[in-house]
C-alpha cells in the first residue's frame, strides 16, 4: 500500500461527506485526516482561496474561478456536494416597489461581495433567464468582502456598484442568518444570501414568493442545476500524488451513493433545501459527479462570470478541473 503524509481535509457534515467522516467510505492508499466543521463550510472558504492553508476543501465555485483568475495554485475535481437554486436566497424590503425580478432594475441590491458566488450565479439567471439588465441595478457589496477579500477581481464595465460595511455581519449569527437590518429599514432595497435566504419579517418577504414554480420554469428551460460548491485541491499535492484526483472522485461518488440511498429510504424530504420529489420530477435526482453530466452547469458559471467581469478570461472547462470527463 502506498504510504502518504496525511493530507488535510476539513469538511461540513452534511450530505455526502458524512459518510467520509465517519469512515464507511475511505480514499485506498491515503491517509487523509478529515476534521469535521459544523454543517457549514463556508468559515474556510476565504482561507482556502487566499493562503490555501488545507490539501483538499470544499469551495463556492465563483470562488474557485476568481483565485485561478489570480494564479492560486489550485485545482478541483468535479464532486459538487452542495447544488442550490439561488433564486430562493433574494429577500425585497416589502415598501421598496419589487414585485417581479424586472422591478430590481434602479434598486439597491445588496450582496455579501460581488463575486460572491449566490450573487455570481443569481445576476447570470436574473440576466439570462428573466431578461433583467443587471447593470442597471445598483449593486451594494460588503465593503469587507469577507469571502473574497486580498483577491483581486473586476466588476465588469458599465455596472453600478457601491458599499456598505458590515452587511455580512448583520446577516451572519454564528452560523445561522438573521434578519439583516439595512434591509429591514430599508437601507438596500433587496439582498442576496447564502441558501433559502435571510429569514423574512413583516417587513421583508422572497421576490420568487412561488419558489418551486420558478425553479421548475428555470430548470425546463435551461437543464441547469445550480452548482454551489466544489471540491478544490491544492495543485503541489496533485502534482505529488496524480493519482489522488480519481481516488477521491471515485470515493466522492460512493459517498454520494450512500447519501442517496438513505434519502430515498426516509421517502420525498429535504434536499438541500428543496423538496427531493421535485428535483425527482425534474431529472435533477440523484445526480452524478462528473464533467460531462453536469457540463451545462459548468459553463453556466463560467459564462457568467466572464459576462460581468469577475474573471479576465473564459476557462475551458479541461483547465479547471484535474480529471477528464
């Protein structure tokens, strides 16, 4: 058997990584020292864009894609524990006149940064599903940018872009959201969070009121589902080890497995936040682990992350990822 330094890995326990957690899948030939997190990654996901301080992480995706931007030695291999429609993350102060996504035209639209990947993925859909000319709304990011900040990226030409300090500490409690105040008294006119969004109030309320619905007519029109997350490795240990990249696939793909397995066993529930029968209905579960099945998906973000200027140049999809295929 091959033997290794440990490699790092912590990771959230929730869908599939808990079966790596707990042992019931293992990468053959790795000792890999995984350390549990919580249910939320995303406490790492500055460090590991920045000074890349573990051998393997889970990452948001825009995020990914604005540190390769910058030239940090990072590769990924194409397991995406975590989807979401970030359509069911945007909250409307109820006085501010929104009513459908057109309406977010000449408002105040506050994100947690402007590569922040909820944001990233929503302008795209909001641009190319609901014809909404993005750089006419008025972008209001985290003068922090605590996901992103000490990488350099663009917001793309002709956008309106201002800041506000704090906008992810009112929204962040611990790991849990709350409701987020320049919202409330209506500071911003709507705000984009993380997941199903900052939890609503008499005075705010979801701008996709039928969250299911707009999912289904975005689906049916696209074949997209969302990807949130990835799995991001550092390239020296790659480089190192070649064959890590398809082990750890191979070993996401099995832990997938059993998580699907137990969802089906409870009946229709929860996936991620959206009803299992739904994505059922639509194709979208199970889902796969690979290039080629998730390819819309892929170039999706990608696209729209080159339409808006987070990144200088289009990836091809072969650059990004450490595995074919």
């Amino acid at each position: 058997a091959r033997a290794f330094a440990p490699l790092t890995y912590p990771t959230a326990v929730r869908y599939d990584t808990r079966y790596l957690l707990d042992q019931t899948v293992t990468v053959p030939g790795f000792d890999i020292e995984f350390s549990g997190m919580g249910e939320l990654p995303w406490p790492l996901f500055h460090d590991m864009v920045t000074k890349i301080s573990y051998d393997i992480a889970e990452q948001a995706f825009s995020h990914y894609l604005i540190a390769l931007d910058n030239g940090k030695p990072l590769t990924a291999i194409p397991a995406f524990p975590s989807r979401f429609f970030p359509q069911l993350g945007i909250t409307v102060n109820v006085a501010s006149g929104i009513e459908r996504p057109g309406d977010l035209v000449g408002k105040r639209v506050g994100v947690l940064g402007f590569g922040y990947n909820p944001a990233a993925w929503l302008r795209g859909i909001l641009e190319r599903h609901h014809g909404v000319p993005v750089r006419d709304v008025v972008w209001v990011e985290d003068a922090d940018d605590p996901f992103l900040k000490g990488l350099d990226y663009g917001r793309g030409n002709g956008f309106r872009v201002e800041t506000l300090p704090g906008l992810s500490n009112q929204l962040f409690d611990g790991p849990q959201m709350r409701p987020v105040p320049a919202l409330e008294n209506g500071e911003i006119d709507a705000l984009i969070s993380p997941g199903g969004g900052a939890p609503t109030t008499e005075r705010t309320r979801r701008l996709f009121r039928d969250g299911d619905g707009e999912i289904e007519s975005f689906v049916r029109a696209t074949g997209i589902f969302p990807i949130n997350t990835l799995i991001t490795l550092k390239k020296s240990v790659v480089d190192a080890h070649p064959e890590l990249p398809a082990e750890l696939l191979a070993a996401f793909r099995a832990a997938r497995e059993h998580y699907h397995r137990e969802l089906v066993k409870e009946g229709p529930g929860d996936h991620m936040g959206i009803g299992s029968g739904l994505l059922e209905s639509l194709g979208l579960f199970p889902d796969h682990y690979s290039v080629t099945e998730n390819r819309r998906s892929i170039d999706a973000i990608i696209d729209y992350c080159h339409d808006h200027g987070v990144i200088s140049r289009r990836f091809g999809v072969e650059e990004i990822f450490a595995l074919p295929g």
